[in-house]
C-alpha cells in the first residue's frame, strides 16, 4: 500500500499567499512516489484566505482546509493540523513562501533512511532581516542557557515528523505550546538540515515585536524553570549582602558618625524595590501559566472543514 504524506500550513492573513504556495506544493508532491493531503489551517483570518482556501479543491483534490473559531496563533493553529493530519509522515511549514516546497523531497528521502523527524535551520539572506536574526540568535541563546533541551540556532517550523513522533505531540495536551522544543525534547531519531530562508512572497510578517517577544517568554517558560531558582539565587545573594552591611551600620552608629545622604538611601530602596518586583514578576508568569493549564481549555476551536474525519465540532485539549 502507498504511503502517505500529510502537509500542515497555517496561514493568518495570506491571501496573497495561498495559490502560489498551493501550485508549488502540488507539484513537488506529485512527484514523490507516496498519496499526499495539504492540510491549510485558516487561524481566523480577516481577509480572504478562507474564500481562497475554500475554492483550492478545483486545483486539486487533495487540498483541505481546517477553519479555527479565531486567531489562536501560529503554533496552536499547527497544532491543530498535526491533529488532524493522518499521513504516514507530517510535514509543517509557513504559509508565506519562506519555506521551500522544493525541500520536501530532501525530507522524504532522510525519512525512508529512517529518521523520525527531519527538521531545519534556516539562514537568511538579505540585510533587511537583521532585527530578525540578531532577536532570534539571542533567544536560542538565552533558551539554551536556561533549558535542558537545546536548540540550535534558527531551527523553524519547517519539518517532517514520522507518525509515531505525531502520535505522541497528538496525546500531548499542554497549553502554552513550543512545538519546536517539544519535538526536541520527543527525542527519536533526529536529523537536521540547513536552508536558506526565502522573503516573504506576499504580505508582511505576523510576528510584531510583542509576538515576537511572547513566543520567547513562551518557550523560554514551557522548558525551563531555571529563572525560579535564579530568583531564590538572586534572593539570597542580596539578603546575605545586606546581613554583611549591618555590622558596617552598627559601627557608624556608635561610632557616632551621622549618616550622610539620602541619595545613596533613595537608590538601594529603588534598586531593591526593582529586584523584588522582577522576582515577583517571574513567579507570577508561571503562576499565571498553571492557572491557565489548570482550566484545561483547548488549545484552539475549529469552526469548519472539508476534512471529513474530523468532527465540525471537535475540540481537542
Ligand atoms: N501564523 C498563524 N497565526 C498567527 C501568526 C502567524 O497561523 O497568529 C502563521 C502565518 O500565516 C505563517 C506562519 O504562521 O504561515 C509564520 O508566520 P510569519 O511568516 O508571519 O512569521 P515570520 O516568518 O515572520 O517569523
Ligand atoms: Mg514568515
């Protein structure tokens, strides 16, 4: 029996975006010897994609779309097609051009060697996306200080998994997701490889800063609660600061010697006040994010398909 390959795409907004892609991808696909679906997950969309999305069955039968109730954001709305996929292999990538369809044969074939996820690091090429690399390059930095689980530099959401990866990420029901660090943390069979990341086709990017910078929170928190002890650590260094001034504070005092400014007073208070709202900070944030596991809401709500396995009203945690 032919296998079969299932691609995921979530698309915010591509309008612009979706036939070109959907042409490329249908040609590779035609040419690799398994049966294919193109899941495109339309995570509430305000302009047309979902009318393009609806009218993609004429260029070929194989081409779905997944509608989710609103914007749910990129990685629930992957999550969403990773569900609903049932290919022998799940291939992810952007909606917007950046990754090569032209990979996926590349893919397949480290597949049929036997590697279980086959997963990218991407490189850019112009001058216009330096913001971009330098922010990215100091997350994986941070991250990778902080985490057990490593990743390298760059890696994207453009992969291939094997079914029994998929099985797993399908049963996992975290909310909050990092999918690239949760397929690296999965383990199995691993191979990387390296491309180069082409401009956006059409559109602008959906990452502003304060996306950018809440993926980072995100995936930072999700694997690591390192920055929990660094606030004890922090703490205690400056409890025991403060433990070694008293004896200074005593000696003035009966030494007689007036304490003089005020603007050496007025900086600690403000420094410490600082230091302990941080702190406080950090342990909200995962306070924050156990309560809102412990509420078990789903991580998105598909509002339609034309996928005829999955329920209109199926809500998976
Ligand atoms: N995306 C999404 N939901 C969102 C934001 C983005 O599904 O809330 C999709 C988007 O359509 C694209 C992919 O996620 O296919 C990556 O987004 P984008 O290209 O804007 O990010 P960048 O490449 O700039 O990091
Ligand atoms: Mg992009």
């Amino acid at each position: 029996m032919r296998r079969k390959i299932s691609v995921v795409v979530p698309s915010y907004n591509e309008e612009g975006n979706i036939e070109v892609l959907a042409n490329r991808l249908v040609q590779v696909l035609k040419t690799v010897p398994y049966d294919y679906e193109v899941i495109f997950v339309d995570d509430g969309s305000s302009d047309h994609t979902l009318d393009r999305l609806k009218s993609l069955g004429s260029l070929d039968a194989n081409l779905y779309y997944l509608e989710l109730s609103r914007n749910f954001g990129h990685q629930n709305a992957l999550k969403a097609g990773y569900d609903s996929a049932n290919g022998d292999a799940i291939i992810s990538m952007d909606g917007d051009m950046q990754h090569p369809p032209e990979l996926i044969p590349q893919f397949l074939e480290k597949w049929e060697e036997g590697y279980d996820v086959v997963y990218t690091t991407r490189e850019y090429q112009d001058e216009a996306t330096f913001f971009k690399t330098k922010s990215s390059d100091l997350f994986y930095g941070v991250l990778n200080s902080l985490s057990e689980t490593k990743l390298e530099k760059g890696t994207a959401d453009f992969r291939l998994i094997d079914r029994k990866v998929a099985n797993v990420l399908v049963s996992l029901t975290e909310n909050g997701l990092f999918i690239r660090g949760l397929i690296k943390w999965l383990g199995f069979k691993q191979y990387s490889i390296n491309y180069v990341c082409d401009a956006r086709f059409s559109g602008s990017s959906k990452y502003n800063l304060k996306k950018m910078i809440n993926f980072a929170v995100q995936g930072i928190t999700a694997f690591s609660v390192r920055p929990l002890y660094m606030a004890t650590g922090l703490g205690l260094f400056f409890s025991v600061a403060a433990l070694l001034f008293i004896p200074y504070i005593l000696y003035s005092y009966f030494s007689g010697e007036a304490v003089s400014g005020w603007a050496s007073l007025l900086t600690t208070i403000v420094f410490f006040g600082g230091i302990q709202l941080m702190v406080l900070g950090i342990i909200g944030m995962y306070l924050g994010k156990l309560f809102m596991q412990s509420k078990q809401r789903p991580n998105y709500i598909i509002r339609s398909t034309n996928l005829q396995r999955v329920n209109h009203d199926l809500v998976k945690l």
